[in-house]
C-alpha cells in the first residue's frame, strides 16, 4: 500500500527540469515556455556546463535540457555532458538544444541508446508545445529528434555507398576533416604531430585521389572541403 502510494505520488508530481545554455536570451525563452505548464517545474536555469552538474547534483531532476556549444569547452559541451549523464545518473532525460541542424551530433547524442534521449533545435522554443511535449516524451524513456534532423539524415541515406572519400587514407581523411574546419596546414601538423612536409604531402595527395588538379579552375582546398561536407558526413551520421 505504501508503494503504491509512493508511485501514485510520483506520477502526479511535476516533472523536474534543469536547463543550461549560455546565451540570457534563450535561457529566458525556456523560462517563459515552462512556465505555462503546470505538469513541469523549472527548479535550476544555469548558463555553464559546471553550474550544470552542481544544480544536477542538488535538485535530482528528471530531465536536463543542455545547449549543444556552451563553456566550459564550448564546442559540443552538450554531448560531453550526455555521454557522462549515462554514466553518473542513467535515469534522468535529456534534450539538446542546437542552432543547427546536425545529424553527426544527434547520432552522437543517440548513442549508444537512444532511451531518455533528444535533439530540437531552438526554433523549437517559438512552439511552446513541442518543448513541453519533448519533456514529457524524454522524462518516459521514449526519444525525440527535431524533423529537420531526420530529413537530413534520409537524405543523408540516399546517397551513393561509395565515393572518392573512400580512397583516402585514414590518416588523409584527417587532414581533410581538419581542412573542413579551415585549419591551415602549420595548424593540421600542430594537431597531428606531424611536420608541415607531412602535412603538404598529404593534401598534394587528397587533391590527387579527388581529381582536383586545375587549380586555375577553382581552388581545391575548397572543392575538396566541399566534398567532404556534401559527402563524407552524411554518410557517416549513419554508421
């Protein structure tokens, strides 16, 4: 009798949000958007992942909602702090927020189970429903990924199982992936380890295997970054 009445309380209880994201204005919107539920209650708005884990720790929520990018590392904090939510407190939900559109990040975030997982992007914020409706969903076990995600990742899997990627090397694929993020070649052999020679033979090598040679036509460390962005992400957002 006592456990039943301890479940019933559960189940009438509001929902328990932590919510973390360094920009004031989106943390306001998630104010304003939680507010007009009385099925779930706000009890900590933090603006760092740091401030994040103590206020985990103090209100034991039943789902966080996490911006994707936000200090203490900046680039994908959100996901960092999913994979360690799984280790250190399994049942409590979460919700990436993103202000783009990411499969490589959902499926990150998904990993290894998709159970008490989701990623919206913040447009999702000017529709009260599909917030509070996430909540709800994530707080059950169940997941939810943003449309515009899913789309990305049909098309995505339409395209060709193979293309020039492939022939890279494993170690050219790394260049170019850092390439793609407009690093030179003094800073790819800064983060490689390897001389700047190195570095220049792996690109002199890319451009060959992608059959960019005219460099009077377009410039091929663009084209190549393009190929890798059109190609070898979607695919691998899959895998």
């Amino acid at each position: 009798m006592k456990q039943d009445l301890v479940a019933e309380s559960r189940l009438s209880a509001p929902l328990r949000v932590v919510a973390a994201d360094d920009s004031y204005l989106i943390r306001e919107a998630i104010r304003a958007v939680l507010a007009t539920s009385d099925r779930i209650e706000l009890v900590a708005l933090v603006e760092d992942g740091d401030q994040l884990w103590q206020a985990v720790a103090d209100e034991s929520p039943d789902v966080v909602i996490v911006d994707i990018r936000m200090p203490p590392s900046g680039d994908y904090e959100g996901i960092n702090i999913a994979r360690r939510m799984r280790e250190e407190y399994p049942d409590i939900g979460l919700i990436a927020l993103s202000q783009w559109a990411e499969p490589s990040l959902a499926v990150s975030l998904l990993r290894p189970s998709a159970q008490g997982r989701g990623y919206l992007l913040k447009d999702r914020l000017y529709d009260r429903s599909e917030l509070l409706q996430a909540i709800e969903v994530i707080a059950h076990g169940g997941s939810v990924i943003d449309p515009v995600v899913v789309e990305h990742l049909i098309q995505g899997a339409r395209r060709p199982s193979r293309s020039p990627i492939d022939e890279l090397t494993p170690r050219e694929q790394e260049v170019l992936a850092l390439m793609a993020r407009g690093k030179s070649n003094a800073a790819i052999a800064e983060d490689l380890t390897l001389t700047k020679r190195a570095v220049e033979k792996h690109v002199g090598s890319i451009f060959m295997k992608l059959m960019l040679e005219d460099e009077s036509v377009v410039s091929r460390r663009v084209a190549a970054v393009l190929m890798y962005l059109s190609d070898v992400q979607p695919r691998s957002e899959l895998s």
